[in-house]
C-alpha cells in the first residue's frame, strides 16, 4: 500500500513559531520478479524534487531487507534521489537469525552469476520507476551488500557510482576491475576483523592496476558495522561522517 512519510525540513524559530517545511516523501514496498520468482523491494522517493531524478540502488545486509535499510532509503530519498532497496533473497526471505542469514548469503557468494544476475534485473527496474533519469545510477550497500556492490563493479555494470559501507572485500578467484566503468566509494573501518586493513590495501592495488577512480575513507578504530544503529559495532562518528562522504560522493558523480 501507497504511504507518504512527513519528514521535518524546517526548524520551529526561536522567536514565536513558524510552520515548518515538509518533505514529500512517497515510500512503497515494489514486487517484481526474475526467472518467475517474486522479490519485493522498496522505494523511496521524495516528490518535491520533480522528475527526472538520479536512482540510487541500495544492498541489504546478510540479514535481508528490513527496517534498517528502508530508514537508509527514506534518508536519502530527502536529498532528492529516488531509492530501491533491493531484495536479493526473494519475496519472503527474511532470515531472523545468524545461521539463516549465513545460509541465504552464502547461496549467493556461492554462486557470483546468480548474484550478478539479480542486481541486473534490479537495476532494470529501477531505471523504469516513475520521474527517475534512468542515465544517472549508482548503487550502494552495507556489510553483505557493499560486497555486492563491488561485485557489481566488476560486472562491467554501466553505473555511475558504487559504494560500499563496510562490505567485503577479498577478490573472488578469476575476477578483477578491469570492466569497472563507474567511480567506486569505499567506508571502512580500520580495526575491521571481517575485512581486514590488508585486504583495503590490497583493493587499493586492485583498482590502481584497471585504472578505476575511487576514494577510500578510513575510519580509525572502527568496527566490522559501525554504521549499524543496532550493531555492537556501531561507531556514532564514523556513521555520520561516512554518510556525509556518500552524499557528497553522490554529489560528484550525477
């Protein structure tokens, strides 16, 4: 079902009170299907910004698309980006423990096709949605998704940005970003145990030799999901300022 989300973009002045500015945010979750299995996604979209607006595709998390990543979407989509978040597990699918999500993403860094395959056709959905400029794309994701968004990259994805939040970073055997057309975004943090600091270094090296645009933000100390609101790991700081770099990323490449 249609919701609209009132967002505060005003502040109530100090002298008397002023009506605040909203933002239009139109959010919705979307069905679509690949190979006839249903996957359902969700969009985010705030209508003030008109038409023809840039798409950002978001990756979830090993644990499936839930809460965490439609907030991230209705963020951005204030700046004036329409946002699918993608489902890469299929309609349904919403592992509610470590085992399950290590199961369902393990399908998926098992078999790298498939996962291109489902990015593909998400991708081709965006690019249909209403009031979207289907020339401007980039894709984003946290933890499980920032590896899928460098697997993304390296697909040869005819995509403007791409940017990782945590993810994993190790080359899979065989692969390489020689076919990398878009600039890449990496946030990490330093004391990651998943994806260590030698791995970040050994990207470096990967994306230098196909000749890629990146930049990498460090974040000193930080953890495995330091950008997650309900994660141990989570680092306030690194959050904030690793969003700052995305939007001003954003900016950069549309």
């Amino acid at each position: 079902m249609l919701r609209k989300i009132l967002l505060l973009a005003g502040l109530v002045g100090l002298i008397g009170i002023q009506k605040p500015a909203t933002a239009d945010v139109v959010a919705y979750p979307l069905v679509y299907d690949i190979d006839d299995q249903p996957f359902e996604g969700y969009v985010a979209r705030n209508e003030g910004f008109g038409d023809d607006q840039p798409v950002v595709l978001l990756v979830h998390d090993w644990d499936g698309l839930n809460r965490y990543e439609k907030m991230r979407a209705n963020m951005l989509s204030t700046q004036g980006y329409t946002v699918l978040a993608l489902d890469l597990y299929g309609q349904g699918v919403r592992p509610e423990n470590v085992a399950e999500s290590q199961a369902e993403s393990g399908k998926l860094y098992g078999d790298r096709q498939l996962m291109r395959e489902r990015l593909q056709a998400g991708l081709e959905v965006a690019k249909q949605l209403e009031g979207v400029d289907p020339e401007k794309v980039a894709i984003m994701g946290y933890c499980f998704g920032g590896s899928a968004v460098l697997e993304m990259a390296r697909s040869g994805a005819d995509l403007d940005g791409f940017i990782s939040f945590h993810g994993g970073l190790a080359l899979p055997e065989g692969q390489d970003y020689s076919e990398t057309t878009g600039s890449v975004l990496v946030l990490h943090g330093s004391a990651d145990p998943v994806s260590p600091i030698a791995e970040v270094a050994a990207l470096a090296t990967d994306l230098n030799e196909a000749g890629v645009t990146y930049d990498m933000e460090i974040y000193g100390g930080g953890l495995h999901s330091f950008t997650k609101w309900d994660s141990s790991d989570y680092d306030p700081q690194a959050d904030l300022k690793s969003w700052d770099e995305l939007l001003e990323f954003l900016k950069t490449v549309f």
